[in-house]
C-alpha cells in the first residue's frame, strides 16, 4: 500500500518550496551560536551513503557541501526539482510520509520507527530557543502554515505577537529539535 502525504501537506508543498524557506526564515532568530547546519554538518559522515528522508528545498546541502552518495526524499514535486542539483532525488510519498508526515513524529517515537528498518540509531538534541524582536517573521510563518491573513487576522495577530514582545522584550519559542540519524546494517 502506498501511504501519500496529507491534503493539507501536499497543498502546501507541492508547487513551491516558498512555504518551508519561510518557515526555515524564522530559525535564523536561534540563540545557539552555532545554527542548525553547522551543527548538522559537524555531526554528517564525510564518506559513504546518506539517505535524506525529506529534504525539503537541500538547504543542509548548500550549507554543508555534499557528503558521500546522496540520496535525497521528498513527496513533493517543487523540492525535488530543487533537490537535483545535489544528486539522485526519490520523489516518494511512501519513504518521506512515512517518517514526518504524522501525527505522532517526536523524538521519542521517531527512534524505533527508523530502528525497525536501520540499526545503531542515535538521538541527538539540538539545543536552541527562538528569540524574535518583531511580529513580521512570526506573521510570515503562520502565513506559511495556513495561507494568506485576511486583514482582521493579520492585525488581531500581530497585536498579539506585539503584546507578547513588548512585555517580555522578544517573542520566544521554544524548540525541542533533534537529530535521528541510524547506519544500514547486515540486516
């Protein structure tokens, strides 16, 4: 059986990847001084073969160079156009879905999804906080999330986001990001 993304994911994802470089945009208010690629990047073999299972637009990639063999999923069209310049593409609902597009992708339940198809998974977190000092990443986000704010929206929002900064000085989100990453075995 072949499982397919949700209407809700393939809609947002299908013909542009505008929707995931804004919502990586906001990553850039981390607090953690090393960012995210860096700090994959530090942790990726140099040799070998390296499945991505969505890749979304291969920013990773950009940042960090190619590594070994790539193999890069994604379920949808747009980002594997975009993925090609880094190597072979799977545009496969049923490997990218299978792993991120449920309900249930944290990083306690993730680890024994991927162990029942690789071996010697590890689970490494990211340690990082959002502090953003103005509304419009946070309103561009949630845009990128459900689509264009009507007026009221948008204003209702952003008094919202601007209460929120300027008692606390910031708008601060929390992160809880990790890293899964497993070898093939002799299985």
């Amino acid at each position: 059986m072949t499982t397919i993304p949700s209407a809700r994911a393939a809609s947002q994802y299908a013909t542009t990847t505008g929707n995931l470089t804004a919502r990586m945009a906001l990553h850039s208010y981390g607090t953690n001084p090393q960012d995210w690629f860096a700090w994959l990047g530090g942790r990726l073999p140099l040799t070998g073969d390296v499945l991505e299972v969505g890749a979304g637009t291969g920013e990773l990639w950009r940042r960090v160079g190619r590594r070994g063999r790539l193999t890069l999923t994604d379920f949808s069209p747009a980002m594997c156009a975009r993925l090609r310049e880094f190597g072979p593409v799977i545009g496969r609902p049923d490997l990218a879905v299978r792993f991120y597009d449920r309900n249930d992708v944290t990083a306690e339940a993730t680890p024994a999804r991927v162990a029942a198809h690789l071996d010697d998974v590890t689970v490494e977190r990211y340690p990082d906080e959002l502090v953003v000092p103005a509304a419009e990443p946070i309103l561009a986000y949630v845009a990128s999330m459900i689509g264009p704010l009507t007026a009221a929206q948008e204003a209702a929002a952003r008094a919202a986001i601007q209460a929120r900064i300027d008692a606390e000085g910031a708008f601060r989100v929390r992160k809880h990001t990790v890293l899964i990453s497993a070898a093939r075995g002799s299985r």
